[in-house]
C-alpha cells in the first residue's frame, strides 16, 4: 500500500513538474491587446484580462462618432462575462492598436449574439477591415446560442493594427463583444511551404506575407484542447466528426514528456496536448494494412488553404520503424515520410509540414495518411496528431469575398450628410438672395430711379463728380 501511495505522490510530484516548466517557458507576446467591448469594468478569462475599451490608454484606443454599450438582459450562465456586454456601431468605426514588434499577428474577433430588450443583435448586418484586409462581409454575428470566435493571421508592417466595423447598407448597426490582438511568434508561419498542385509539387514562396483566417484546428485521437492549455490561448476540438471511417484506425496516448527542439515545432506551433495523442494504422502481423485514414473539411471555394499536419511518434518501440505517405486532397504530398529522419533521430519529437492547396468544386480539402512501400509488419505504418486548415486571402485582398476596401469604404451610405449639404447650400443660396434683395431695396430709397434719357452726353470726370455731390446734398 505504501508502494501505491509513493507511485501516486511522485505522479502527481512530475506532474507538478511539467506543469510549471511549461508555465514558465510560456510565451508572452510583445504586442498583447485583449479589449472587453461595451464593458465599464475588466474581466478575467482563463487567466487573461480583458481591458475594458473605455479606459484610457496610450496604445489603443476607440474612434466613433455613433456608438453605445449594451448589455446582456439575462445573466449567461457558463459564458465568460466578455460575451455578457457588446460595443454597438452606428457607422463606420474603428478600434486602433499600437504596434511595437512588426510581422505576424494574431486578431481574434468575439461575437455573440445575446439577447437584449434594447436591441435585437440578430438584425445587425456588418463587414469588419482589418488594415485594409476585407475579413467579414454581411456579418451578422453568428448564431444565439454559441459565441463565435474568428481568428485571423495577418503580416503587420505598419506602425499601428486598424479594425473598422462597417454597417453594411441595409443594416443600421455592428457590434463585436471583445477583441484580441496578439504578436505571433517568429515562427508561427514561415516564409516557404509546398504547394501541392494536382500531381506536381512545387515551392510556394512569401507564405510569412499572406493574410489567413483559421477554418478548422484540430487534435487528432485526442480531447478538446482550450485555450488555457495552448500557449497561444487557442482551441483544438477532437477529429471525430471530420475522420471519414475509423476503420483500421487505433487512437494511441502519450504519458510522457513531448521533446520540443531547437530548428523544430515548438510549443507555440502546437502544445504538448496535441502532440501526446494520435490516430494510426499499426501492421498486427507480417502484412500491411491495405488503408488510408481520411478526414474531410468543408471549405469555400475560390480560395487556396494552407494546410498544416502535425506529427510526433509517440507509437513506435523504436527509433527508424515508421515511414508512411502524406496525401492532400488525394494527390502525394510528402512520399515515405521517416519522422526518425526529419527529428534528428528522437522519439516524440514533433515535426509538421506546410501544403499550399486550392480549393476544389467539390468545396472540401481531404487530408490522408497511409502505408508507404518502405512500411514494415509489426510497426506503426501512419500516424497523424492534429490538422490546421486556414483559408488565405485573394488577389483583393479578402477572406470573404471580391470587394476590395477601398469600394466597401465608398458604398458606405453617407445619409446624413448627404442631406445635410443640400440644406447648408440651399441656406446659403436663401441668404444671399435676402442680401441681394435687401441691398437693392436700401438703395432704391436712397437713390430714386430715374428713366435715363435715350440722348446722352459724355460728361467730364469733374461732371460727374459734380453731379453726384449735388445728389448727395
């Protein structure tokens, strides 16, 4: 018994352990902006303040003309109190950031719908810019009963991040419930990645300057990852709903520590509970499996998609026993893949690859693994631990459509003062005719009309002058 309670106490002793290394190797961001909209206090979730945008601080701030807070009229419960209040827009307004660490960045948007006997948030309809990206267009918030989280990755050149909420034309309103916008790690996104283009691979270059909008982060064989588990404060949900069929697959966890190296993926690309978990495919015998294991996400079309797939080998007895092939939508993205190899020969050490790839009519991205001709019997033949998909802007630089910001700016129904400058002109045309007429009447008075003669005279300047003092007098 003894024996038992020393076992459990040094468990839980590692556990204590590994919990405060990775708090303090935590990363913390340079520029770390987190705004509660629409809220007079401050409000905690998982550990982060959310600064309320009324308080006045030299780095950021709130431009608008036509706003107003509004509160929930019944308490959430379960809900962090930042969906309980919103910051509602009745034109063009933006929130401005200071940037003091240039490149990537992360902005994430809250909204949710709550319901108010002040205002209905179902009938707002809205685009969101964010430095000239067009991210949402005709926005309405999402649905009521969940709070939807956008988040987008964006290269910030400039000395300042610029989010505009515009009400769309049939629309008298936006709102958004709270705002994040975070300096990425250097290494988040890289400069390169593949671009899988039917059969052919190529190099897709300037991926660091692209602008992306997370579709889908999952964590593959494993439980729903939150953000309070993420260094980055992301979420992670389980693969269940996107893997085609789990035939042939077996889901494998990892109670040991996950050996992040310098060059590799680091805790910021995906955390250790993503890594500790997996779906394979394991040879039971001297024969492989005749099977792939697919998952599917529904995408837009029109749009090319950074793929991202992460792997660790937390399976294999040892090391130079697992190759197996990569597929992105049914084409070979990465042939006889050998994580002992690309690790530098380290059992769970994670490794990911990038793949550039358009979106199909079909409207979905299928991401496989499978046996490869160098898999052996009696091993682990594929092995997968979590999936991004992230939708990359297009030549006009837009997530959600083809209209530039420049013509959403200008489509911007200016009501107001397209009335009010007829009326300051018509005033205008108004007071100079009174002046007009006014000044003719004063002079009639001091000057009686005459009818001038048909047989005029030239008459000398003395004359004149003669003529009008005798008037005068």
């Amino acid at each position: 018994m003894g024996t038992l309670l020393s076992s459990h106490g040094f468990s839980l002793f590692l556990l204590w352990t590994f919990t405060l290394y990775g708090l303090c190797l935590s990363f913390s961001p340079i520029d770390n902006y987190l705004i509660n909209s629409g809220a007079s206090l401050d409000s905690v979730v998982d550990n982060r303040r959310f600064i309320s945008d009324l308080s006045n601080s030299p780095d950021s701030h709130l431009s608008s003309g036509r706003t107003f807070s509004l509160c929930a009229g019944t308490l959430l419960p379960g809900l962090p109190q930042i969906y309980h209040t919103a910051r509602v827009f009745n034109s063009p307004s933006k929130y401005v950031f200071n940037v003091k660490d240039p490149g990537t960045h992360m902005v994430r948007l809250h909204f949710h719908r709550f319901n108010s006997s002040r205002l209905d948030l179902g009938n707002s309809r809205f685009h969101v810019l964010v430095n000239g990206l067009v991210a949402l267009t005709n926005f309405s918030g999402g649905d009521l009963v969940n709070p939807k989280v956008i988040e987008y990755l964006l290269c910030v050149n400039s000395e300042k991040v610029e989010i505009r909420f515009v009400p769309a034309k049939k629309s008298n309103f936006a709102f958004v419930n709270a705002i994040e916008v975070i300096s990425a790690p250097k290494d988040l996104v890289l400069e390169t990645a593949q671009y899988v283009n039917g059969d052919k691979i190529e190099e897709f270059q300037g991926l660091n300057k692209q602008a992306f909008e997370t579709m889908y982060r999952v964590t593959v064989g494993g439980p729903k990852v939150t953000p309070f588990n993420d260094s980055l404060w992301r979420t992670w949900i389980p693969d269940d709903e996107y893997l085609k069929s789990s035939e042939g697959s077996n889901k494998v966890y990892f109670g040991g520590r996950i050996k992040y190296q310098d060059g590799g993926a680091s805790r910021e690309v995906g955390p250790d509970n993503v890594y500790d978990s997996a779906r394979l495919i394991r040879s039971k015998n001297a024969s492989i499996p005749n099977v792939n294991l697919t998952w599917e996400f529904p995408v837009s079309e029109d749009y090319k998609y950074l793929v991202r797939m992460h792997f660790c080998d937390i399976a294999s007895i040892s090391l130079g026993l697992l190759y197996f092939n990569v597929y992105v939508n049914e084409h070979l993205a990465y042939k006889d893949l050998d994580l002992s190899d690309v690790t530098n020969y380290m059992l769970a050490s994670p490794f990911y690859a990038d793949f550039v790839v358009d979106a199909g009519r079909s409207g979905v991205i299928t991401v496989s693994v499978g046996p490869s001709s160098k898999s052996m019997g009696y091993t682990v033949d594929a092995i997968l631990n979590g999936v991004e998909i992230m939708k990359m802007n297009n030549s006009v630089y837009s997530l959600d459509g083809k209209v530039p910001a420049e013509l959403i700016m200008k489509c911007w129904p200016r009501r107001t003062l397209g009335i009010l400058l007829p009326l300051i002109a018509l005033a205008c045309l108004l007071l100079s005719l009174s002046a007009i007429v006014h000044r003719r009447k004063s002079n009639a008075e001091l000057f009686p009309w005459s009818k001038l003669p048909t047989d005029i005279h030239e008459i000398s300047p003395k004359q004149a002058k003669l003529q009008l003092s005798n008037i005068v007098t």
